[in-house]
C-alpha cells in the first residue's frame, strides 16, 4: 500500500506539473518582460503545491477502495514492483468497480493536463510563428524542445499502461511500458532538463577544463 501511494502520488503529481511548466514556458516566451514577476517565487511554490494536492485527490479514492480487498495465499506478484494489473489479478474481491474507477481518474488526469498543455503550446506556437528573425526562432524552440521529449515519453507511456482496462492487459506487455515510464524517462530527465541548459553546459565545461588544467599547476 506504501508503495502504491508513493509509487501513484508523484505519478499524478508529476502529470500536474507539466502544465505548470508549460506555463513556465508559455511566459517566457509570450512574455519576457514580465517573467520575473508572473513567475515569482510565490507564484512557483504555489503552483508545486496546487499539483501535489491535486495528486492526493486523484489516487485517494482507489487506493482507500483498493485497501479493503482480499487476497489469496497465493501471494507471488508477477511484476518487479507492486504494480495495480499484477495485485487485482491475485485478488479475490470483485475488482471491477476498482478498475472502472481507476480508468476513470487517468483519463481525466491525463486529457485535462494534456488539454491545459496544448493550450500552452497552441500560443507559444503562434508566438513563435510571429517572430521574423531565424535566431529568435531557434532559441524559442530550444526553450520547449526538452519539455516537449519529456511531455511525448510520459503520456505516451502512461495512455497505454492506465487508460486501457487494467487487468485484461497481457503482463509482460505491462512490463515493458512500466520500464519506460519508471526507469528510461527518470534516466533521461537530467540530459534533458538540464544539459540541455546553456548556463549549465558552461559550468560543466569550466569544471571540466579546471579539473583537466589542475594537475598542470
């Protein structure tokens, strides 16, 4: 159950984000001369406060209901963690209530922030059309390219592995998304949200060259 709440809270909460920092984005390219201050740091923590919260409303009803089922003795999940299609399948209690409302919640999870997302993107788009120099162009996309990637690899994993009915899903076509969406997307998440920063590429390659130049002193 601990790891099902954990495992499920900073999957939501995650989702919820995403339209913040399409927002994020959505500012500072619509808006430049007023990042700093829509974007404050009140603003910020906010907004990383309205996305937990609205994380724990999401998965709070079907982990309570989940909660109260019975399993067998036969106790072996066939997953390498307590994923939701392994656990209803060694259940004994009707799980159909369980699976509806679970499909339910990531559905409208997901069609609500990619709606809030697209939204986003739709006026940075027009934004980015309307700007004559090729340079200005470039830096534009630069600036959403690496959330885009981020964007493309979390919904595309998660559509398939929550929006579908949970239990009819083959095992180890479960497996596979889960590795993608628990594993490949974290690993990639430093290359992309921040090598791809220019200010952090310097700092590393000053770092790089101090540590290559100190024992020549």
């Amino acid at each position: 159950a601990a790891q099902l709440f954990f495992t499920f809270l900073l999957g939501a909460s995650e989702f919820c984000l995403l339209p913040a920092m399409s927002y994020d984005r959505y500012v500072a390219i619509c808006k430049p001369l007023h990042y700093t201050t829509i974007m404050s740091s009140k603003i910020c923590m906010q907004l990383v406060f309205c996305c937990w919260l609205a994380g724990s409303f999401v998965i709070f009803p079907p982990l309570l209901l989940g909660l109260n089922f019975d399993f067998s003795a036969f106790n072996i999940v066939d997953h390498f963690y307590c994923a939701t299609t392994s656990l209803l399948q060694i259940s004994c209690s009707d799980t159909q209530l369980l699976v509806t409302m679970g499909s339910i919640s990531a559905l409208v999870t997901l069609i609500v922030t990619l709606v809030m997302v697209i939204i986003s993107y739709t006026y940075i788009a027009l934004r980015i059309l309307k700007i004559l120099s090729v340079n200005q162009r470039k830096k534009a996309f630069s600036t959403c390219s690496s959330h885009m990637i981020m964007i493309s690899l979390s919904y595309g994993s998660c559509i398939f592995m929550y929006v579908k009915p949970l239990v009819k899903q083959r095992t180890s076509f479960s497996k596979g998304i889960a590795v993608l969406n628990t594993s490949v997307a974290p690993l990639l998440n430093p290359f992309i949200y921040i090598l791809w920063n220019q200010q952090v590429k310097t700092a590393f390659m000053n770092m790089v060259h101090k540590i290559v130049s100190f024992p020549n002193k």
